[in-house]
C-alpha cells in the first residue's frame, strides 16, 4: 500500500472514532430527551386521573342524586313542615 493510500486509512479511521463518538453523543441527548418527555406525559396522566377521580367522587357526593342533595331536600321538606305546624299551633291559640 503506498503511503498516501496509508495516511489516507489513518484519516478515515480517526474520523470514523470522532463521527461515533458524536453519534453516540446525540443519541444519549436524545435519550435523556425521550426519558424527560416520558416523565412529564406520565405525570400528567397521573394529575389528570387524580382530577377525574376527585370530580367523580365529589358528583358522588355532592351531585344531583347524591345523599346530600336527598338530605337537603328532606332538610327542606322537614323545616316547611315544621313551619306550617308552628303556623298551625299559633292559629290554634287564637282560635
């Protein structure tokens, strides 16, 4: 092999360790890149599920059939009585 021929291999070769040293490089960026994004989607659905179990639970609760909407309209139902009979028994006073 003639010596220009021999340097020529050498360059290529010191280049080809440069270029695969850089390609690795990017791919860990990349990588690191891909974890983070994974991360934050991850936590996101976390926050997301976490907000859908509480509004279930509060319509649950608190919504439109709930025990506490049947206890107020009860509650409601109850004083309206309560009041009509006190209305009842003062009348009877004067009666």
């Amino acid at each position: 092999m003639s010596p220009a021929a021999t340097d020529r291999l050498q360059e290529l070769r010191r280049r080809a360790v440069f270029e695969r040293e850089d390609l690795a490089s990017a791919v860990r960026d990349l990588r690191l890149d891909v974890d983070s994004f994974r991360t934050r989607w991850r936590f996101a659905g976390y926050a997301a599920s976490g907000v859908a179990a509480a509004a279930a639970a509060g319509w649950k609760l608190f919504g439109r059939n709930s025990l506490a909407a049947k206890a107020s309209r009860v509650a409601s139902a109850a004083s309206l009585l309560v009041g009509i009979g006190r209305g009842v028994r003062l009348l009877r006073r004067f009666w």
